[in-house]
C-alpha cells in the first residue's frame, strides 16, 4: 500500500484538479447560454429568408440565377469544415472528423476532387499531422465569429461558384438540435437548397388556393438581391450552431471531468485514512516493542 504522504499529494492534485474543471464547467455553461440565444435568435430570419426565397423562385417562373443552377462542367466540390480552437471538448472534433473523411471519401469514389476549407485550430492540426493537403484555412477566426466576420467567407464561395469552380460548396459541421443531442451534418451551401422538407401530398393545399405575387421589380432583380443575403445568413447560421454545440460539449465534459476528479478523492481518501491507521498500528507495534526489549 502506498505511504500516507504520497496518497495526501496525490488527492491534494486531484482536488486542485477538479477546481480547474469546475471552473472551465461554469465558463463553457455561461458561454453556451449567450451563445444559445444568439442562435435562437437567428434561426427564425434564416428560415424565413430561405423561404422568402423559395417562393419567389417558384412564383417567378423560370429564373436564370448562377446561384440556383449547376454546375456540371466541373467535378470539383468546396468541403468547409467547421471545428475548435480549443479542446477539452469530449468527442466533438472526433466526430466532426470523421463525417467530413467520409464525405470526402464518398466525393473521391464518385471521381469528384475534393477542395478542402477548414476552420478552427483542432481540424488543422488534425490534417497537418496526417498529411492531408488543404485548400485554405481561417486560423484568424475567434471562438464566436461576428457576421461581419463570416460575410468575406460566404462572398468568397460565391464568387467561385459563379466563376463554375465548383460543382457544390458543402459544409461539415456540428448541427445544434437540443442541449442533449448534437449531429455531425453535412450541408450544402451552393447551389442554394432548403432544409425543410417537402409537404405531404395530404397537407397540400387545395388547387386554385396558391397565393398569387405581383411583383415589383422583377423576380430576377429580387433574387438578385436575396440570394446573395441568403447563402451569408445560412453559413453565419451554420458557425452560431457550430459554437451552441461546442459549448455543450464542453460542458459535458467538464462536468464529467469534475465528477470522476470528485471520485477519485473520495478513494483517495479512503486509501490514505487505511494507510495512515496502518502506519499508526506500526508505530504502536515499535513502541511496544521497545517497552518490552527493556524489561
């Protein structure tokens, strides 16, 4: 058994431990509150915008916008992958990882080739180390990006998408659905696609009832304007879930960090009260011993 004064160093390291964890637990929980609200916040202008656009396109006819059509003089697809800065988040980079080696992998075996886009300190170290060449990273982005922030990124993708670089610009990221449960998801950017699916034939609407718009200027000018507004609102909407779900996940893990941190000092603590009984019973031993060697 070990002696009394390691077992003191060692829980007196883990208690320091656990304050650590405890502290980083509370930090992640404030910042995924404000960080929740701000993609709360922001949903609701994301999807009516998608819709907004939506129907205009539907009612406009047929519209000639290099954002709605593809591309297929080009086999090239834009992968961004969204990661951390920091660790210290359970599996939440480890899954983003994975679900976006295989999107790759499932581009490549399709004869597609693959430009890879990667934000976050985690994700370029991860493919700096295995080798893999990457196309272009933001090392400069914070933890909670601003729009203003976002918007060059969105401009830049759409500008390569209308110049026909791309066939689709995708994006890897970790969608926020509750604060127990997060997804690795695969997005795509361009060209623009709504992620609401479509209505049940039930719940249609009876014919003759479809509202009728009078537009004013054109559709093509509207478009013009929206679509653009469109593909940066949806990315910033994909970076505010990005960092709702970073948050939960390292607040999970502090959590279970400071959890197992306060286990191991109530073993700790029994094992140090049975070694020091067993060093008291020792010394009593000693000095009875030496009561008897001198009679």
């Amino acid at each position: 058994m070990a002696k009394a004064r390691a077992i003191a160093v060692r829980r007196k390291a883990v208690n320091n431990i656990k304050k650590i964890t405890r502290t980083m637990q509370l930090i992640a929980t404030a910042r995924f509150q404000k960080s929740l609200n701000r993609a709360v916040g922001t949903k609701p202008y994301t999807e009516k915008i998608t819709e907004l656009v939506e129907q205009v396109s539907a009612a406009g006819g047929e519209i000639d916008h290099p954002l709605l059509k593809d591309n297929p003089d080009t086999s090239r697809h834009a992968l961004l992958l969204l990661t951390s800065n920091r660790g210290l988040c359970g599996g939440y980079n480890a899954g983003l990882l994975r679900a976006v080696s295989a999107e790759a992998n499932t581009l490549a075996s399709s004869g597609a080739q693959v430009d890879l886009y990667v934000v976050g300190k985690k994700g370029m170290n991860f493919f700096k180390f295995v080798g893999k060449p990457m196309h272009k990273t933001y090392p400069d982005l914070p933890d909670a990006p601003a729009f203003s922030e976002i918007e060059p990124i969105a401009s830049e993708f759409m500008r390569c998408y209308e110049a026909g670089d791309y066939a689709s610009v995708r994006i890897v990221y970790m969608k926020f659905l509750t604060p127990a449960r997060q997804e690795p998801t695969v997005a795509r950017l361009l060209p623009i696609q709504a992620d609401t699916p479509k209505a049940d034939d039930s719940k249609k609407a009876p014919a003759g009832s479809e509202a009728q718009f009078d537009f004013s200027p054109e559709p093509s000018e509207l478009l013009g304007e929206l679509l653009p507004v469109t593909v940066k609102v949806r990315l910033f909407q994909f970076f505010n879930d990005m960092v709702v779900s970073e948050n939960v996940a390292r607040m999970v893990a502090m959590k279970s960090a400071s959890d197992a941190a306060g286990d191991m000092s109530s073993s700790l603590g029994r094992q140090f009260n049975r070694a020091r009984q067993s060093q008291i019973t020792l010394e009593l031993l000693d000095i009875m011993g030496g009561v008897e060697a001198l009679k």
